[in-house]
C-alpha cells in the first residue's frame, strides 16, 4: 500500500533543555528527526514532508544528507497549524491514500509499527498507535485529597498516527474546538470518523525532558540490527597496459576484461552491501547487457549501493576485501585502496580493509587467468 508522510519538527522544545531543539539533537551519533525519515523510506513512502522553521530549513540538507524523497514546509504557530501546513505541501495524489503524521522527537519507528498502522486503516478512517496504560493512575485536584483512578480502558497514543488523507483534511477544515487538539485522532473523531487501535511499540517513546536522550541513547542499540553480507567477483586478463582495483589505478602489462571497467574489487564489495539488506546482486541493478554501463566506472555501482542502505536507514559499520591474484603486487597500492574506498563510504579509514592474497600457483589465479576478489562487510539497520 502506498503512503505519504508528515513530519512535524517545528518545536523548539524547551523542556529538553538548553541547546539545540531535541530534532537537531544527536542520539547514538545520528539526528533524532533522521532516524525517522531514514524509517519512512525504509517503509517505502511515496513522499515525505517535514514540517519545520525558518532554522530548520537551513539545517535540512545536512541533517538529511544523502537522502531523497522529501521536502519541507513552514511550521505554524501551533502543532494543529503545522500538520495542516505539511498536508497542503503534499503533492495531489489519491484523495483517500493514506498519510502518516508523526511527532519527529519519537525516533525509533520500526517497520512493524507501519505496518500495522496502515493494516488498521484497511477498516477505518485513522489508525493510531497506543499501550494500554499499565501504572496506576492518581488524581490531585488543588485543595483535595489524593484520589486513586481506574486506569482500566485507558490507552497511551503515540504517533505516527494513520489516516486518509482526504478524511483527515475534512477533519481539520471542520475543527471548532475551543482549545488545541492534543493529536491527529482528536480532529478526526471530532467529526465522527471512527479511530483504529493498532499495536504501540515501547520503542515509540517521546523525547521530552534531557533524561530521556540518556535513555534513548540505551535503546539505540536494542532498535538496530547488525546484518553481514559478501560478495565475490572474478574477472579474466586481457591485453591492456592498467587495470582498475578499489578504485585505482594501476600500471599494469595487461587489463580486466569485463562490460563496466571490470573493477573485481569493487563489484565484490557492491555484492557484499546489497547482499546485506537484500538487495539482490550488482547485476539486477547494473546489467551487463545495458549499453550505458559499458566501460563504466564501478565506483558509481558501489555508490548506489552505499545509497541503498542509507535509504533503507542502515549504517555501513566496516568492509574488509580480499583480492586473489599472483600479479599485480598489491601491497604497494593498498594504502590507495583503503583511502578510495574511505572515500567512497564515507567511512573512517579505520573501518576499511584491503588484503591480498596467491592460491600458491593453483587454479585460475595462480595460472595467471584471472583475478577474484571477495569481501565482507557489516551493515546496521532498524530492526
């Protein structure tokens, strides 16, 4: 099912504390409001528009770098204003195609909790997520004794919460209520619309006070998953007077023969990532009986690759390749090597690895027929 999304990050949210607005703020090294447009993509969004202020605007493209498929609109006065706002910036789509509105300060939307989301909507006009309320529950008027509440029926919401869009505008266009709505569902039930309960997530908590970024830092780790993949590719010799490995060039009295710049080292290493979050191989999104890749650089397909994973929310941790080959040396070219795949990554030369070995004369690399590469790599991304 396809879907939009709106983000509200237009608080300043003083209760966290002095600093930046907690949106801005970083949790395990990453900004809270890009833990959720990372998850939105994941999910598969049609488009996302993030609601924000005049600062935020300026601190979108780096916060959001290496992404695609949003856009911005200007916060309002109030949280009510602001939502409104995002669903006006919402290109003209299905009028009854479901939109996700989400409080960007809960980072840890997973795709279950999507999912399950748009599966209530299936028999509703909104659909939120909410945890029955498991503490006891007292009242303290002013003046009174403390008194105990029954906490039965009672439900915690969170967000994103789910509606159809042309339903949700109807609602908003209608509002009459004399204080501001609390949430997306008040509006909708504020005209009849019948709200769906699907499952809260824990997980789903809201950043509000400073302790909480300490415990959102805590649950960094349990809303992660750490995934490995690899990849192997083998290319034969040819006459030539260089060849191409991890990006660099090398003097060499012959070439790899293949459609692209037969790079083995970075083709393993395209493999390894889109074996990691599933992503079929270098050949499904490049192939070779397309013309346009021909003698292309495989830099690009290592690239589209290391986009793949950010859009689907995950973090390249390292990579380690292997080449197998009796020539060239590669030792004197490594250092090149793991600085171009640094490069390319984005990554801290740390974290790349470049190896070579011989088959000791055996098989077609020790022939001198060929050369392979193989390589691993680790890959973090929402559970």
């Amino acid at each position: 099912m396809t879907f939009s999304a709106v983000i509200v990050a237009a608080g300043s949210g003083t209760r966290a504390g002095p600093g930046q607005a907690k949106q801005w703020r970083l949790v395990a090294g990453k900004p809270v409001l890009r833990w959720s447009v990372e998850a939105f993509l994941a999910a598969g969004a049609s488009e996302i528009v993030i609601v924000t202020s005049e600062d935020g605007e300026l601190a979108l493209p780096e916060t959001l770098g290496g992404l695609s498929g949003w856009r911005s609109a200007p916060g309002g006065a109030t949280r009510a204003l602001s939502v409104r706002s995002g669903l006006a910036a919402l290109s003209d789509r299905p009028a009854d195609e479901p939109v996700l509105v989400h409080d960007a300060a809960r980072p840890f939307l997973t795709r279950g909790a999507i999912d399950g989301l748009l599966a209530a909507l299936a028999e509703a006009d909104g659909a939120i997520p909410a945890l029955p309320v498991a503490d006891t529950l007292k009242r303290a008027e002013p003046g009174a004794d403390l008194m105990t509440t029954s906490r039965d029926n009672l439900w915690r919401a969170q967000t994103p919460q789910a509606f159809r869009r042309d339903k949700l505008l109807a609602a908003y266009a209608a509002w009459t209520g004399a204080t501001e709505p609390t949430d997306d569902a008040q509006v909708v039930e504020a005209i009849g619309g019948r709200v769906a309960i699907a499952p809260g997530d824990p997980l789903l908590m809201k950043l509000t006070y400073p302790e909480d970024f300490a415990m959102a830092e805590r649950l960094a780790g349990a809303a992660r998953i750490t995934r490995v993949g690899q990849g192997f590719d083998a290319h034969r010799w040819g006459p030539g007077e260089s060849v191409s490995l991890c990006g660099v060039e090398i003097a060499h009295d012959e070439t790899l023969i293949g459609h692209s710049d037969a790079d083995a080292g970075l083709h393993a290493l395209t493999d390894a990532l889109l074996g990691a979050i599933g992503e079929g191989d270098i050949g499904d999104h490049f192939p070779p009986t397309d013309p346009q890749w021909k003698g292309a650089a495989s830099d690009k397909f290592l690239i589209h690759a290391a986009d793949l994973v950010r859009a689907k929310g995950g973090v390249i941790v390292n990579v380690d390749v292997t080449l197998i080959c009796e020539r060239p040396k590669i030792k004197p070219h490594r250092a090149a090597m793991r600085e171009r795949l640094a490069e390319i990554l984005s990554l801290p030369l740390d974290r790349v690895s470049v190896k070579a070995t011989t088959t000791e004369k055996m098989g077609f690399t020790g022939r001198g027929e060929g050369l392979a590469a193989q390589a691993v790599v680790s890959v973090e991304t929402p559970a």
